[in-house]
C-alpha cells in the first residue's frame, strides 16, 4: 500500500505524520481533576504501548489539573476542548503538548485567532476533530454528512493557515463507517495535514472493535491516516489493544507478540478456546514481536506450531512443543501455559 505522505507535526517526543510510524492513541475516562486517577489510567495505557493520550478538559480545574498530571506521566497529552474557548488557553498555559478543538462548538473566527496565537507561541499542534454528531451549520444544506464534514474541515484550516498557522491535524468521525471512510477519502485529497482516524461512539468492544476495523483498516489499506484511535465503550486499554492489532494485521506496525490460534472443531481433544485466552492474557506482558501458536490437533497444528516462534500442537492430554520450526518436547495439558510461556519468555 502507498501512504499518503502527509506533513509531519510533534507533539512532545511524537511525531505525527509524514513517515513516522502510525500513532496508537486513546482517551482517559477518569475525571480530569481526579489527578490520581488520571495518572494511573494514563500508567496503564503506558503499559499497553499507547503513544498519545487525550484528556477531556471540560472546566478550569480540569485544566488545572494538566501540570500536575503531566509531571506523573510521559506520554503526551492532547487537551480535548469544547465550548469554551478560554478552556484551550489555560490548558496551552498548562503545557498541553496538543489541543483537540471542535469547529461546531468553537468556530467565532476571533476566539479562534486566540487559541491559535498562544497555540503558535509555544508550537503545539491543533487537531480540527470534526464529529458527524456536532458539525456546524452547512451554507450549502443540500450537502451530504461527508460533504458537511470535510467542509466544516477545511474552514477551519483555512482560518488557521490564514493565520500562518500550519500545525494542524485532521479527524472527521461519524458513527456510520461508510461516511466516515468517504469523509476521510476526500479531505485526503483536500490537504496536507496529517490524518486522525477512527468510527465514533463505535459502541462496546464486540460490536465497537468490528465497525472500527472496518472503517480504519479500509482507510489504513489506502494509506490514509497517520494516527489512529479505536473508540470503545469499554477501558481504554481496550482501545490500545485493538489499535496495534489493526496495525499488526495490516503490517504496519510490530507491537508485542502475535498470537494463531485454531478456531477448534470437533477433532479437538483439549479445551483450545480457554488455552488459547489464557495465552493471551500472559501475551499481554510481552512487548517483543513474536509469534505464537496455539492449535488444537494435528491437522494444521505442526505446520502452524512450527512456522511460529513459539508453538504448541495439541492431542489427548499432551502436547508438542515446537520451538524456531523445532520439536522441542511433549508436555502435559496441566503444563501447557507455564511451559509455552517459558519459552516466550525466554525468547
Ligand atoms: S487445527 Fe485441528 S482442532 Fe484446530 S480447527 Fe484445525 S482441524 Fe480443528
């Protein structure tokens, strides 16, 4: 696939854009002026590999509450501002490595020329993150939801780069994927910046992780996007999860083992669904790509287990451990997750 070469803007140490891998990002769900908790929600997505993380910033305190947050933390943090505009002063103030601004609740050309002032001052980016749920007045009401969000788009660029600002990224979301991917398929064409992409309010991990993989990967796939977030009802870690195995599945990024599992069938003679979670979970700790194989019998089972770094091919009771494509040793079903994971481990 070709990315689309877009211009590259930091937030902090992260780059966005341009050649640098695709960013994994989420949002706290705590309340920002719970700074404790905040901070640990943040140590959590840390854990799980998430590159930028995003605040809601809906008061002053919450604002007041980034320098304190950002001294517990390392990743970057991007303040999500609605409404009030004073609201992305202070957290510019507060040292906000990024501002996410909504131009259907923050359009008055004079409000926006402040944030972007103060904005320029300190060369934090600005993210214009149009949702199909709060989009503007369109002056043309004959335009569909995708046109109505690429226009609400680009006037807000046009107001920043008329302002010599050029630290600006992208994101239309709208619940509907099919509007979402055409949204991002014509502003793609439309301009230079960088591209945030997800499904909004995509609803609980079962349903939410399918209607986001459909609309990012599609979009992915066309080398569109530059940073991606998986918005679930649900932990945000769950968000960073499902993020690099979009990415892993497309080759775009490497990010922690990957992990073949038969689906099992009526051959199998060991309980593969609840190996293969338990694998999982214990996946969860390791950060080196690997792959590895969990399979139920001996049909695909070798040939699977050896092709992985780390396999195991099950029977009655027992398994073989392959590791590198090699016969390691046979090992008993009560043996199975201690021993796959010593090897991981020692990989
Ligand atoms: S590997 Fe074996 S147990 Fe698993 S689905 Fe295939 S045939 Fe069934």
């Amino acid at each position: 696939m070709n990315r689309r070469m877009s211009k590259p803007i930091q937030f902090g140490k992260v780059t966005v854009g341009g050649d640098a891998p695709i960013v994994v990002q989420s949002m706290t769900k705590t309340d920002t002026r719970d700074v404790r908790s905040t901070i640990d929600q943040i140590k959590e997505l840390e854990d799980c590999g998430c590159e930028l993380v995003r605040m809601a910033v809906p008061d002053r305190e919450a604002a007041q509450a980034i320098p304190a947050i950002k001294r517990g933390v390392s990743t970057p943090i991007i303040a999500d501002i609605h409404f009030d505009y004073r609201l992305a002063l202070m957290a510019l103030e507060a040292g906000a490595d990024g501002l996410r601004l909504n131009p259907g609740n923050i359009s008055q050309p004079e409000r926006v020329t402040k944030i972007v002032q103060a904005a320029k001052e300190r060369g934090v980016p600005i993210r214009i993150g149009v949702n199909a749920g709060s989009l503007p007045k369109p002056k043309n009401p004959k335009l569909g939801i995708a046109e109505q969000m690429v226009e609400a788009a680009l006037n807000q660029i046009r107001l920043l780069e008329s302002l010599d600002f050029d630290l600006i990224k992208v994101s239309l979301k709208a619940f509907d994927v099919p509007t979402t991917i055409d949204a991002y398929q014509s502003i793609a064409q439309k301009t230079p910046y960088p591209l945030h992409i997800g499904v909004t309010e995509a609803g609980p991990p079962r349903t939410g992780i399918i209607r986001s993989v459909v609309g990012i990967s599609t979009l992915l796939y066309q080398g569109i996007g530059d940073t991606i977030r998986v918005s679930l009802t649900a932990h945000p870690r769950e968000e960073v999860i499902a993020g690099y195995e979009i990415l892993k599945s497309l080759n775009l990024r490497q990010h922690g083992p990957i992990l073949v599992s038969c689906p099992s069938c009526g051959r199998t003679e060991v309980d593969i669904i609840k190996l293969a979670e338990a694998v999982e979970r214990e996946l969860l700790k390791i950060t080196k790509p690997l792959k590895v194989a969990v399979m139920g019998c001996v049909v695909n089972g070798p040939g699977e287990a050896r092709d992985a770094d780390i396999g195991i091919a099950c029977g009655k009771g027992r398994a073989v451990l392959f590791k590198k494509g090699k016969k390691l040793r046979t090992i008993q079903e009560k043996d199975f997750v201690v021993a796959l994971m010593g090897e991981v481990e020692e990989m």
